[in-house]
C-alpha cells in the first residue's frame, strides 16, 4: 500500500515509505499547474499546507488535534461563491484530521461508542435530527448543519473515547486550553481598559478573534472551573500558574460585559468549589482561588468599573433593553415554529432561513431582520427538531453531566476525579449560558464542547473500567 510507513532501521528514525513521498511530489505537482493555469498561487498553497497538516495527523493525531484545538480562537469565516461559509483553518484541519486518523485506525476495530448512558442519546439525538431534515423545506441546508455538526461530535467526543483518557494527557489538553483563553482575555482586556469601558467597546473587544462579546466570553467560561480546580492540586509549582491562568479569564469575564457569561460563572464556580470542598473536606486549600477572586473584584471596584458592571447586570431583567427585546422576539419565533411543526420541526439547522416567515411583530427592533439564531439552545432545538429533539437534548446533556459527576464522586482526591469534575463544571457554564445564547454552530463554541465532552466520556469509561478492579482488591 502507498500509504505504508516502513519500520526504521534499528537506532533510527521512522521514515515514510517511498510511494508516499512519491504521491506527496505528484499532488504539490498537480498544485503547482493548477495556480500557474489559474493566475493565483493563494489555493495551491492553501492545498500543500493541506497536504502537510493531513501526513502530520496520519502521522500523529495528537499533533494534529492539539493544532486544531490552539488554532480554533483564530479562525476567521470565510464565505465561498454560492454563499455558503465555513470556518478557516479549522473546520478544513478538522476535516483532514478525521479522514487522517480513520484511514491510520482502518479497520476501525478500536473504535468505541463511549459510555452507553452518553452513546444512547447521543446516537438518538443524531437520528431525530436527520429526520427533522428529510421533513425540512430546505434539506440541503440542514444536511449540511448535521455533517458539520457530526464532524464536531467526531473530532471531540469520538477521538477521546478512543484514544484514552490519561490524566497527564487530560491536564496538557486543559493546560493549552488555559494558556490560550489568558491570552486572549489579556488582549481583550487591554483593548477594553485602553478605549473606554463600556458594552460598545467591550463588544468587539476580542476582535479578530471573536467578532461579537458573547462567544467570547462563552469559550472563556469553559475553562475558568478547570482552572480553579487545578489551583487546588497537590502540586504547588503548578498551582500558581494555574490560580493566575483562572483569574486572567476572570478578568477577561468581567470586562467582557457578557451577562450570560456572568450568570453561568456566579453559578457554577461555587458550586464546583463547594462540590471539591465536600469531598475532600480540604477547606484551607480554598484559599487560593478565593484570593484571586478577591483581587480581581478588588480591582474592579477601586477602578469604578465595578459600578458599569453591575448597572449592565442589572439590565438583565430590564424591559427597555434592546438585546432582551431581541431575545423575545427569537423566542416568540421559535415558539410559532414548533407550534406549526411539533413532531419533526423545521429541520435541524433552518431556524435562521424561516425566522421571518414566524417572527412577531409584536416587538420590533433595529436587529429583528438580522440573520441569527434563537439565542436560546433549548428553543433552538425544540424549533428545529421537535418535542422528541428537545428530550433526547436534555437527555443528552444530563447523561453527560451525570457522567461527569460520578466519576468525580467515585475518586475525588485523585487528578482524574478533580479534572471529571473540572471539565463537568466548564461544559455546565455553557449549559447555563445557552439559555439565553445558540452558539453551537461556531467551530469557537463547538470544538470545546465536543472536546470536554469527549473527555469527559474517557474518563467516565476509565472510571467504570477501574471500578471492578478496585472492588476485587479489597474484597
């Protein structure tokens, strides 16, 4: 076969059989001609960089994942002719990194489902869906929705099930995850502090990375429990690093002027503390994550930030608040949809294309006609799949959370319990915050959903494998 890869020579290093290298000098050929006849060498660069990424992830998945999850806070949306848009680099690296990796594991023997209690209604959610599509008017938009998502699920929740949960591995992952969210909440925070701290400002604070405040702040969230969880290890040359990593992202949260955000880590962190503190019963380690909260509110409050972040709280339940007004009137529109479709939806992914043929005209404002989605995950799915979508969702993410939250309580003073509970505590801050958000069709929101879902499923199948093996040791 072409795609081999020969043994090295004993004391050397690997190398690739000479029928790859071969296929490899046809294709940058082939690039090559293509930009001369085209005039542009732009595409055929982007394919020999493809070339490159897809022998990398063949070569090592590791690698290849690792570049996509540092490389997902960069990506910029790129429209193609005939109006479709994907995300750029990820979604391609993703693509390539799937097919990569399932031509390396062919024939697929390794590959698992996960946990059944996750499986189940993962695999019933993906069904309801592809149903909702066959109904849907526009099924060719919705099957696209459902490959990408599917492609999400895969590059997350599939690779981790298969390839391990190890704890070392697991921290790594988080510890990139970290570094990457403490730069960017620097850079936003900087951009906030340097022009004036206000909504406007703090909207597109994170710009180019993050084109609006609300994903930005929702990719925070994820990785500020881990973070306070891993200020609270046994090793104290890492703590440190870990305790100022957590309290750079709240930093970047607060001045994000993100609510939602807001209420999903007022939430969440207590209660991911609290959970700790009862199971370990190591009260005086808090101290840690308790003083850099401390500081941070300290300094918003000095500054008299403090006082514009709790007036813009506050708006939350406010009536005049155009952002709330937007938010009803999507829901409305959700709501008519399922009433006109209950059973199968509009179809998974088409709430944006028949928002106006069921929006109210009850409440108006400036972004009724915009292209969005229901600002609610909850809706989103009951709009576009049906009741049946929206209980096999619930179902979904309890099983998940539940997950989660076992294998913390099974071994809470080891590294594995504390990093279940840390990744449960990030994917239920974004629980929270789909209530009043939809961000999941964006590869920033997606890839580290689907990635601590995928961990957490690992460690849950680890956690369940181990536990025969502890009950026979002390029987």
């Amino acid at each position: 076969m072409g795609l081999a890869v020969r043994a090295a020579p004993l004391g050397g290093r690997p190398r690739l059989a000479l029928g790859l290298a071969g296929w490899i000098g046809l294709v940058e050929i082939a690039l090559l001609l293509t930009g001369w006849l085209l005039g542009s060498f732009v595409w055929p660069l982007a394919g020999s960089l493809a070339v490159l990424f897809a022998l990398v992830a063949y070569r090592s998945p590791e690698t290849a994942w690792i570049l996509v999850w540092v490389a997902t806070p960069l990506s910029r949306e790129i429209r193609v002719p005939g109006g479709a848009a994907f995300s750029m680099p990820t979604e391609p690296m993703i693509v390539l990194a799937l097919g990569a990796w399932l031509a390396r594991e062919w024939p697929w023997t390794r590959l698992t489902r996960g946990p059944r209690s996750i499986a189940r209604p993962l695999a019933a959610l993906a069904v309801i869906a592809l149903v909702s599509v066959a109904a849907s008017r526009f099924p060719v938009v919705g099957i696209k929705a459902w490959i990408i998502a599917g492609l999400y699920a895969a590059f997350g929740y599939l690779y981790f099930t298969t390839t391990g949960d190890g704890a070392r591995r697991v921290r790594r992952w988080l510890a990139l995850g970290v570094a990457a969210s403490s730069a960017l909440a620097l850079y936003a925070a900087f951009h906030v502090l340097a022009n004036g701290i206000s909504i406007r400002v703090a909207y597109g604070a994170a710009r180019p990375f993050f084109t609006e405040h609300g994903t930005y702040a929702a990719y925070l969230a994820f990785f500020l429990p881990p973070a306070i969880l891993e200020s609270l290890a046994h090793d104290h040359r890492r703590r440190a690093l870990w305790a100022a990593g957590a309290g750079t992202i709240l930093l970047g949260l607060a001045l994000s002027f993100t609510r939602a955000a807001w209420l999903s880590v007022v939430l969440i962190v207590p209660l991911s503390l609290a959970a700790w503190t009862a199971a370990r019963g190591a009260v005086m380690r808090v101290w840690l994550p308790a003083s850099i909260v401390t500081v941070v509110v300290v300094g918003i409050v000095s500054s008299g930030v403090g006082e514009r972040i709790w007036g813009h709280a506050r708006s939350i339940v406010s009536s005049d608040n155009v952002s709330n007004l937007e938010r009803l009137n999507r829901w409305m529109a959700a709501v008519e949809m399922t009433k006109a479709h209950p059973w199968t939806g509009v179809g998974y992914g088409v709430y944006a294309q028949v928002y106006r043929e069921y929006r109210r005209k009850a409440i108006v404002t400036e972004e009724s006609f915009g292209h969005f989605g229901a600002h609610n995950e909850l809706l989103r799915l009951l709009s576009e799949t049906g009741w049946p979508g929206l209980i096999v969702g619930i179902w979904f993410v309890i099983a998940v959370l539940r997950a989660g939250l076992h294998s913390f309580a099974r071994d809470p003073r080891s590294d594995r319990g504390r990093l279940a509970l840390g990744l449960t505590c990030g994917v239920a801050t974004y629980a929270i915050h789909g209530l009043f958000n939809s961000y999941l069709g964006s590869d920033k929101i997606s890839v580290p959903f689907w990635i601590f879902v995928g961990m957490i499923a690992a460690i849950a199948m680890a956690s369940e494998r181990d536990r025969p093996a502890a009950a026979a040791d002390t029987a």
